[in-house]
C-alpha cells in the first residue's frame, strides 16, 4: 500500500486524508508549527493537543486513526505515554515525531511496536504519506474487526451450535458452543479433544468418523432425516444434534461451517409417542401394533431368503379365575409378572408382544416347529416355576405354528395356532402344541 501512496498526486492525497482521524499531541500547538499547519491544511477530521490529562478517555472518544506523538510532552517522556496508549489499545496506531534521534529510543519505539519513527529531516509529502499509510492500515484493520464482530454476533444469536472450521482448528465458534461445552475460549476445546472429530460419539446410528473425508462422506451419503450427531457436553449426557454442513472455499484450504441443531427433546417426544404407539401400557412389553408391523418385515424376509418362520400364542391358564378370587388388580399383576418372565427369557432375534386380554404372542424368525417347540417348552417351565405371592402358582399353554407357502396373511397363520392353542388347553393345560 506504501508503495502506491508514494505514486498518488497532491489532489489524491488529499482525497484519501479525508477519511482519516488524526490526533496530534505536541508541546507546541502553534500557528508557527509546520507540521499542524499541514495537518490542518489536509485531515478535516483533526484534534490536536498539548496537554496529557485524561488523555486515554479522549482517545477512546475520538478513536484516531492515527496518533502522531512527540518524544517529549510536558517535560515527560513520550514513550512512556505510548507505552500507556497502546496497553490500553494494542492495535492503535502512533507515529513519533521528534527532532531527537537516539538508538536507544529508536529500540524502545520498537519493543512498545510503535507504527513509524519519524525523525526530522523528512519532507512534507513524505510525513503526509506515512500518516495515510498507517492510517489506512488501520482502517483496514478495523474493518475487518468489525466484520469479524458482526460474524460473531450472528454465530451468538443463533439458537443452533455453529462452528467454522478446517477440522484441525476453529476459525470462529458461536457462544452456544462455548456454553454447551462449558470452555471460555474455543482452544480449551483441545484440552478435552485431540481433534474436532473427537466431539462426535462413534455410534453406528450417528454420524461419526476417524478422519475428516470419512465424515463428509458419511454426512453427504446420509439421508436428511439421518444427518444427526452425538455429542457430550458439559453435563456429560448424550445429546443428539441435527447436522449441517456447508463448504466456504474462499481460501487454498476450504473451511466449513457445520451446524449442530439440538433435537434431543424431540428424539425424546419421539420416543414418548413410540411409547405409547407400540407399547403395552400395563406389562411394558410390545403390543398388538408393533407386532403386526414386525411380522410383515419377518415375513417379507423369510419370503425372500425362504427362511423358516415360527409363531406361538400362549395365554395364562385359568386367568378369569385370578380375576374373579383376588381382583383384577392381582390379575393384573400376575399379568406384568408373565410378561417380564418371558421377555427376560428369550433369544435377541425373537419378537414378544402382548396380543391382548391374557394372550401374548411369540415370533420366532429362522426356527423350524421343533426348535420352536423346544424354546416354548423352556419359557413354559419357567412360568411354572413362577408364583405369585397372592395368587399362587401360575400356568400357559403355547400353541405354534410355521408360516406356509400359501399363507398369504398373518390371519391364516393365527387360526392355526388358535387350533394349537386350543389342543394343549383340551389337553390338561400346561403344555406347548403344534399345529401344521
């Protein structure tokens, strides 16, 4: 930028110095001073001073572009007024102006980094010049400040988690990041995490990644409603995050500004009417409807790979007789004790439901009729070997069947084990039956 000022003529000069503020502090405010009759001549926006009481308070009103100090000031020692200056704003710029040239004040014009040493002897245009210079440097530079404030206030006033960055580092953070993970910058984050990636749990549900293009790859492949991360935060519970991720390529490197939407209080009113919708509201175990709906998955997969697929009703045995003895709040318990007895009992792969009333209903995927036998066998024993400790002993009977070729709907395969269930209830209760 130097370089070109130095090529401008008087009347550019002159433009350009009009944007700039310029506070001169000097022992000698004169008509005779050259350099403040200059001064005046070109900066519209110019304030000038001999006095250094409450100096910082009128810098911070005036907000300089350009400081032009002298060595001395009221017999006192102008560096050190600098050296005020700048603690209180680092980035204000300060030319010193001065007929004393000593190295040793040169060197500590350097250590407080002051902007320019003019030393007299230097031309008019040349001090125009490097005012302008350092001037416009500043403009320059608290523009970008500005810019960077009013990205940051638009991160802050997000209700969304937002962050920039290359995967290594953080370029801007919003205060909800911060918030979230209780840090009051964003470095301490790698304190806690050896890389950005590390804030997402690897759970095969969520998106998550070793390195940054297995993450993308996965966010990109990943349909809209499955863009969700998790992550820890400072109360150190899961939380479920909806992801976006948009690509910045204004530099060699792109950056990215990803997007955490909390939707955890929504995942858990989703789990609430998935509560209600497929959940028995007494035993706890699956109802009739989410029954139907694994079946047709079952089915459909056996149907496809002919795999063997085996269904059991069992109901208690003698339950109106629990009723009509002890109440039906007995009843109902003898009820939740079955249901928790043998959905504590069986394989990962099988499906258990209440179907309703004391009937409850088994789903065994890739078991043939014998094995299904022998596994109903084994939960009726068990049963047996239950009391309740109002309503005594406690019996089922199990009726199975297997899906067929020709069953086409699940009411075929249930009137078969209605038959089954029925046999093993004729024949002294307690017992499993199978119906082909």
């Amino acid at each position: 930028m130097k370089s070109l000022l130095v090529n401008h003529d008087s009347k550019h000069l002159e433009k350009i110095s009009q944007n700039l503020s310029v506070l001169y502090i000097n022992d000698d405010i004169s008509k005779n001073n050259q350099d403040l009759n200059i001064l005046k001549k070109l900066f519209i926006n110019l304030n000038y001073t001999n006095k250094t009481e409450n100096l910082l308070k009128s810098i911070e009103e005036i907000d300089p572009h350009v400081i032009i100090l002298d060595l001395k000031i009221n017999n006192n020692d102008g560096l050190e007024l600098a050296k005020e200056i700048k603690n209180n704003n680092p980035f204000q710029p300060i030319i010193i102006k001065t007929k004393i040239f000593k190295k040793k004040y040169l060197l500590e014009a350097f250590n407080i980094h002051i902007d320019s040493f003019l030393v007299e002897g230097h031309n008019d245009k040349d001090f125009v010049e490097e005012i302008i210079y350092v001037g416009e440097k500043y403009s320059l530079k608290k523009k970008n400040i500005r810019k960077r404030k009013i990205l940051q206030s638009i991160l802050d006033n997000q209700s969304g988690i937002t962050l920039l960055t290359d995967f290594n580092t953080i370029s801007y953070c919003s205060k909800s990041f911060l918030e979230f993970f209780n840090i009051e910058h964003q470095d301490e984050l790698f304190y806690r995490y050896d890389s950005i990636l590390d804030l997402f749990i690897k759970h095969e549900d969520y998106i998550h990644g070793n390195t940054k293009n297995e993450f993308l790859e996965k966010f990109s492949n990943a349909k809209a409603i499955e863009k969700v991360v998790l992550t820890l935060g400072k109360e150190f519970l899961p939380k479920a995050f909806h992801l976006d991720i948009d690509v910045v390529n204004v530099f060699k490197d792109p950056l990215y500004i990803i997007t955490l939407t909390n939707i955890s209080i929504m995942q858990e009113k989703n789990i609430e009417i998935s509560q209600k919708a497929y959940y028995d509201n007494l035993t706890g175990v699956y109802n009739r409807a989410k029954f139907e709906e694994r079946f047709d998955f079952e089915y459909q997969r056996a149907s496809r790979y002919k795999n063997n697929l085996c269904i059991a009703i069992l109901d208690i045995d003698h339950f109106k007789r629990f009723n009509d003895t002890y109440g039906h709040l007995i009843g109902d318990e003898v009820l939740v004790t079955i249901a928790n007895k043998i959905d504590s009992n069986i394989r990962n792969t099988d499906f258990f439901a209440r179907w309703g009333g004391e009937e409850f209903v088994l789903l065994m995927p890739e078991t043939t009729l014998e094995d299904a036998k022998l596994i109903c066998d084994k939960l009726r024993k068990l049963i047996e070997e239950t009391e309740h400790k109002t309503a005594g002993k406690v019996t089922t009977s199990f009726g199975i069947t297997n899906v067929q070729d020709e069953d086409k709907n699940l009411k075929s395969i249930f009137k078969r084990c209605d038959i089954a269930l029925y046999n093993a209830k004729a024949n002294g209760r307690n017992r499993v039956e199978i119906q082909q």
